[in-house]
C-alpha cells in the first residue's frame, strides 16, 4: 500500500514517526513523508521518498498561535495534503497530533479521493497544550485560548477512520468520553526504543564528560515546570543539607517561560548538580552506564496520563532504576515490570530516593527486572498493533 505519513515538523529528529515509517517500509508498504522545511539541512533516505514544505519556522509558530481560532494553518495544511495525495496516488493517509485531523480531513476532500485517515495522538492535545506556558501566558492566552480545545477535541476525533494511541489508559479514557468511537478502530502503539540504533551506539568510541564518585541521578528531557523536574529540586536540596551524598546529572533544553527558576536552583545545589543543555542521543547508552537512578517527576496530569514517554524505556535500556510520579501509563509500566518506585509528594519522594541510594543491590535487581521487561515488550511488539491498519 502506498501511504502517506504526514507531520507538521521537519521530520529529522522526530524519532517515533521515524520510527514508524521503517516499520511500514519494513513490512512491505511504500512511504511518502510530507513535513516541513525551515531552510536547513536535512537527511536524505533511501527507502522511502520525503517532500518538504519550505516556510519560515517563525511564521509556523504564529500560526500555530492562531490555530484555535483562526483557519490560517489548517488552510496551509488542507492544499498542501491535497496535492500531495494526487501527485504521489496515495491510498492512505498517516496523520500526526491531533490538530492535524481536521486539515486532514478537508485535505482528502479536496483531493477528491476516498483516502483513510489515521490519526496518531502522540498526546492527550488538549491537556498538553492547557499546561504549557506559552499558549496560557500574557496575551497568548487570549488568542490560543486553550480550554478550546476540549470542546474541539470530539470534532478532530470524527475526522478520523482509525486512531492510535500512546498507551491502552489512554485509549480506555478516549472511549469513556466519546461514545461515538469503536474500539475495534483505536490500536495502542506505545513509545519504545530503536533497539538497533542504541546497540550500534554502544560500539561508539565516545567519553562522555560527565563522572560522579557518589551515586548519580539523571534526568533526560525538556526541563520545565511540567515535567516536574524543577519542582523536585528544592527537595534534592533538602536532602542535601541533611547530609545525602549524590550527584545530580540534567541533560535537555529548558523552556524560555522556566529559564530563570531553573537557573536558581542550578545555583542552590552548587557542584552536586551538572546541567547540559543539549546532547545527541547517540551518546545516551555512555551517559546511562555512568548513572544510578533515573527520575520521570512529571506532573501528574491527563497529558502525562496519555502514555509512556521515551526516558522511561531508555532508563530500562539503561538496568537503572526509575524513581517517578503516579502518571497512569508510567505507574502501570513501573509496576508490572518491578523496576522502579512511585512517589505522591515530596516526603514520599525523599524516602524513596534514601531507599534506592542505600541499596546498590536493590538498584541492580530494579534495573535488571526493567532490562528484561523492555526486552520482552520490544520482542512482542515487533509486529506492532497500529501495523493492523494497513493489512486490508
């Protein structure tokens, strides 16, 4: 089947949809990307054929802004789908994020083609976007208005003919609220690994710069309010100042609207922290040997709730432990596979952090059962739900 995955990104560094598209071509199908192109410089790939979109990266950020009340950006989409379905005779459309469908939609339409459409929610959309700073902050709030998006959140679903979700507590939830859905149409397709690109990592001949004599504590990701990080590190402090030896290691970008209260605590910890802003994940399997506990302190939200995200499958990949929030997809993860604790507030968090770091036996047993978990989910998930969809 010749399909086509779409994505409102540059494609790149978007590792689930990358992921997605090898699996596709894999399994036999053809694959035509369309994504965006902000005047950079791009992969090439052999296997499947990509078309890029050129517009300003500042311009596709306001009109994101406008999205929610204005039809600028699901215009730009709906042409560009539609040309894009008749000039590549594409049977089935693959969209990404909820936002997407509707262009989708009125894209096919214009095409006049009887296309499918696939929606992949890579989130809970409008959860995430209430929670983010940017979109409810000053005068944006005003022009995003992102309670909006709970009422549109039933329209986009509709456009739709087949549904993927991060995790089955998501799908459980979209069924709950939306009795119009069938469930026979909605394919879980949880965030995992590129097992071959990380065991090719593995034979890098790379020293990360990065070395601890007391245990270590990671946290890989967006640093932002949100995601819990900043909230427990004045609770590392506390710790601290009781006399807890660690060191605590923070690789990601850092929200502009979280930057300052970041820096601060930065600060507060002095040389039992070490922040680096940004590291290629190519590097993640030497950064993981070098550390004892890895942290997932997001927020626990119905956006978190939606699905497991990468850091924990990493962490696994890793054999370190994971110390997280009660997130509904990452607690059931944590749970059934023993390889990790959940905390509920800061008391809870500093009991569980002395227990891990008092234990190097217990560390080892959580990581080892957490390795052998991902191994078992990657072995049963090789033929992979969603792939379900393009079968017929």
């Amino acid at each position: 089947m010749r399909i086509g995955v779409v994505v409102d990104n540059t494609f790149d560094n978007d590792h689930r949809v990358l992921k997605e598209v090898r699996l596709l071509v894999k399994t036999g199908h053809e694959v035509q990307v369309l994504c965006l192109d902000f005047g950079g410089t791009y992969t090439s790939y052999k296997a499947f054929a990509v078309t890029r979109i050129k517009i300003n990266e500042n311009l596709k950020n306001g009109l994101v802004i406008l999205n929610t009340n204005f039809s600028f950006y699901n215009n730009f989409w709906a042409k560009n789908i539609a040309s894009f379905i008749k000039e590549n005779n594409v049977e089935a459309l693959h969209v990404h994020d909820l936002y997407m469908a509707k262009p989708a939609h009125i894209g096919i339409q214009k095409s006049k083609s009887k296309v499918p459409l696939t929606l992949d929610l890579h989130e809970n959309y409008p959860a995430a976007i209430a929670s983010y700073q940017w979109a409810t902050q000053g005068w944006r709030k005003f022009v995003v208005t992102p309670k909006l998006w709970f009422k549109k959140e039933a329209e986009y679903l509709t456009y739709a003919d087949y549904i993927i979700t991060l995790s089955n507590s998501f799908k459980q939830d979209l069924l709950e609220r939306f009795s119009f859905l069938n469930e026979n149409k909605i394919f879980v397709h949880p965030n995992m690994p590129d097992f071959e690109s990380f065991q090719a990592f593995e034979n890098l001949e790379y020293q990360v710069d990065f070395e601890s004599e007391v245990p270590s504590l990671f946290y890989f990701g967006v640093v932002a309010k949100r995601r819990g990080i900043i909230e427990i590190l004045p609770w590392l402090k506390e710790l601290k100042d009781e006399g807890l030896k660690f060191h605590m290691l923070i690789i990601g970008p850092t929200d502009k609207a979280d930057q300052a209260a970041f820096d601060l605590q930065i600060d507060a910890l002095g040389e039992s922290i070490t922040y680096i802003p940004w590291s290629d994940v190519k590097y993640l399997p030497a950064y993981l040997k070098k550390i004892n506990i890895g942290l997932a302190p997001f927020e626990v939200n119905p956006q978190h709730d939606s699905g497991v995200a990468n850091k924990l499958f990493q962490y696994m990949y890793g054999k370190i432990p994971i110390l997280a929030t009660a997130c509904k997809a990452q607690q059931e993860l944590i749970e059934t596979s023993n390889c990790g604790l959940i905390y509920a507030d800061k008391e809870d968090f500093k009991c569980k952090l002395k227990q891990l770091l008092h234990s190097v036996s217990f560390r080892a047993q959580l990581g080892k059962n957490g390795y052998n978990r991902l191994l078992d989910l990657y072995q049963q998930q090789k033929d992979r739900e969603f792939l379900t969809i393009y079968k017929d």
